[in-house]
C-alpha cells in the first residue's frame, strides 16, 4: 500500500526531531568541559538530559511510524503538544531572553497546525488502520 503524502510529511517533521535531538545531547556531551565552565544556567546535564528524552521520544515515534501502529496518531498529538510545552517553559524560564519570540511563536503554531492536519487527514488514519489490520 502507498504511504499517503500526510504521513510521509509526520516522518520527515519526526525525523527533523530525531535530528535536533541527537545534536543536542551529542553537543553536550561533546561540549559538556566547555559548557560546565561557561555555562552558568542550565548547565551541560540539563542539555544531555532533555536532548536524551527527546532523542528517545521521536525515535519511540519514527518506529510505531515505520510499523504504521494505530496509536501513532495519539502519539503524535501527545508528543507535539508537550514538546511545546517544553519549548515554552525552556524559552520562558530558562534560556536568555531573545527577540526573535514571535517567529519561534508564529513557526511553532504552524507546526503544530501540520501535525495536526496531518493526524486528522482521512488518508493518514485509513494507511494506518489498513496496515495495522495486515499485521
């Protein structure tokens, strides 16, 4: 069966999240001297730490992806959403103020708009349930 263009843009949205991920927890791993001496907040743990959770996360996702499982949409949805979530209150509390916030605004509102176009597009639920029942 053809993948439907609607999951074929989920993977590549989870594999853009499995790369940052594994950059981030490389990076401080890779770093970790540099940013323990310099970096006063949050620290060379916290990035390995989340970089690691989220790693794991899309890779959880980009595997119930490849084997089309049914819970894969809720999935989808759960981990946007809190990866949002995270993005805000990292930005908000943690990271430097910056001034770019209504791009970083106006780019996550229209990923999370794809997501969930995407989830909900009749071709996506049906490539998913189709495979699920072959399996």
């Amino acid at each position: 069966m053809k993948r439907p263009f609607s999951v074929t843009i989920l993977l590549w949205l989870v594999l853009s999240l499995t790369v940052w991920s594994g950059l981030r927890l490389y990076s401080a791993i890779r770093w970790w001297y540099v940013l323990f001496e310099f970096a006063a907040m949050p620290g060379p743990w916290y990035i390995a730490i989340s970089g690691g959770i989220w790693l794991i996360a899309s890779i959880t996702l980009l595997w119930g992806m490849w084997q089309a499982k049914a819970w894969i949409r809720y999935a989808l949805l759960g981990t946007g959403a809190g990866f949002t979530v995270w993005y805000w209150c990292d930005r908000l509390f943690i990271q430097m103020p910056s001034e770019n916030w209504l791009f970083a605004l106006l780019a996550n509102v229209l990923i999370l708009i794809i997501l969930s176009v995407c989830v909900f597009v009749p071709g996506t639920k049906s490539f998913l349930s189709k495979r699920e029942a072959h399996d």
